[in-house]
C-alpha cells in the first residue's frame, strides 16, 4: 500500500468511513441525476 503513511496523520476509525460515505454520497448523487435527466431509466425501473 503505498499510501500508508496516510493514517499516520487521518485515524483510520475516521478516514474510512468518511472515505466510505463519500464514495456513497456520490453514487446516489449520480444515480438521482440519471432518473431525473433520463426517460429510458425510469421506465425501465417501472417495467
């Protein structure tokens, strides 16, 4: 791993789920903005 002296600064009981929840964060960001620019999308998702 070649970026561990990152947790030499950042606690990784902190860093992770702040990392984690980020990464989630912008899943959901992207996943709201493509059902709500796309009409394929959501009719797929109604069958």
């Amino acid at each position: 791993m070649n970026q561990g002296r990152l947790w030499c600064v950042v606690n990784p009981t902190v860093g992770l789920p702040l990392f984690l929840g980020g990464v989630a964060l912008i899943s959901l960001i992207v996943h709201f903005a493509v059902l709500e620019n796309t009409t394929w999308v959501s009719a797929f998702f109604g069958g």
